[in-house]
C-alpha cells in the first residue's frame, strides 16, 4: 500500500467515527437523523441506491439489538463480499468509499 492510499477502515471504525463526529457536532448530529445517507454524503461516503442506512438515537427506556446478516441467505456474490472478496473497494454492502474490512 503506497503513502497516498488509505488503510480500509473497519465498519467498527466506521461507525465510531460517525459517531464521534455527531457527539461533537450538532447540527451533523441532527441532519444524520434526519437523513443519514445524506449527512454521511456530505463526509465522501456514498452508500449504493439499495442500501438503506438508519440512525436512531439511543434512550434508556429502549434496547437495540442489531442482529448479523444471515449467512445462509446471502448469494455466492454477496458472501464473497462480506468474506472481503472485493478487490476493487466496492461491493453492496458499503458502496465504493471508504472500504470496509471486517
């Protein structure tokens, strides 16, 4: 990997860094609830038409649990995908930018 290429962040590392951002950020905060692709748009981050993205502030009075993908369900293609197959930092799950690994 040359000096000008980026490391792939980890969605883990993702998802902090988006959170970061809305903790010291308001208005950033506000627009990602509202409209989350949008808001992480405006970041370089650009989510495939298919893939809905959802934000939800959490509440003591509420528990979320995000369940994994089921692994029997997904294609040969999409398995691949998640498995980190993707060579070309773009497959459906994360779009083209920035490349996720797991």
């Amino acid at each position: 990997m040359s000096e000008n290429e980026k490391k792939p962040m980890t969605r883990k590392e993702f998802k902090e860094q988006i959170i970061k951002k809305a903790q010291a950020d308001r208005e950033f905060r506000k627009a990602l609830v509202r409209n989350p692709k949008r808001a992480i748009g405006q970041l370089g981050v650009q989510f495939p038409e298919d893939v809905e993205v959802k934000v939800v502030e959490d509440s003591a009075g509420v528990v979320y649990l995000v369940l994994p993908v089921n692994l029997d369900e997904l294609t040969d293609e999409q398995l691949d995908d998640v498995a980190g197959g993707e060579s070309n930092n773009c497959n459906h799950l994360t779009g083209c930018t920035p490349a996720f690994r797991e």
